[in-house]
C-alpha cells in the first residue's frame, strides 16, 4: 500500500493500473488537472484583485486614499524631508565656512 493512501484509493489506482493504455492516459491527464485545481484553491497566496489589496491594506496602516489619517502622514514625510534637507543645507555651510577659515595652531 502507497503511504498516505486508503485501501479504497489503492484499489482505484489499482484498477487504473488495469486499463489499456490510452485509457490509463486519459484518466492520468484528468487526475493531474484535478490535481493541479486542488492545489490552486489550497494555495495560501491565492489570487487578489487590486481592490481587495488596497482593502486590506488601508485596514493594515488604518489609511484610506483621501482620508485624514493618510493626509497626515504626507504631511509628517514632507515635514521630515524638509527638516533633513535643511540640516543638510546648513551642515554643508559650516563645511564650507571651516575650510575658508585659517587653521589655528
């Protein structure tokens, strides 16, 4: 007995083993399409439509196209950008300020 298998599933194999060969074919093409349609259904990364990612995405981050929440943290990032973009700013004119300077010894 194949492991895993029921007797009555082993007897159906059984009985396939039995047919003539183009018969054997045909029933072994069919079993590999139910097969593979099983597998598919089983997958844990079924198929999503967009809507149904943006959904659960928006409930993940608890933002929604247009909403406050989402609008504020563009906000917060355009903030920090431009917090980070100034201290650069600022970082580069004290560089450029130290070298224009005589050092000191």
């Amino acid at each position: 007995m194949v492991q895993g298998m029921s007797t009555k599933a082993q007897a159906i194999l059984e009985e396939f083993k039995a047919l003539p060969t183009q018969e054997f074919q045909a029933v072994w093409q069919q079993v590999n399409r139910m097969a593979a349609e099983s597998e598919k259904s089983a997958s844990p990364f079924a198929h999503v439509s967009d809507e149904e990612f943006v959904a659960a995405l928006d409930e993940v981050t608890g933002c929604t196209v247009g909403s406050n929440s989402l609008q504020q943290l563009l906000n917060d990032r355009r903030r920090d950008r431009e917090h980070d973009e100034a201290w650069l700013e600022a970082r580069k004119r004290e560089r450029a300020g130290l070298a224009l300077q005589p050092s000191a010894r």
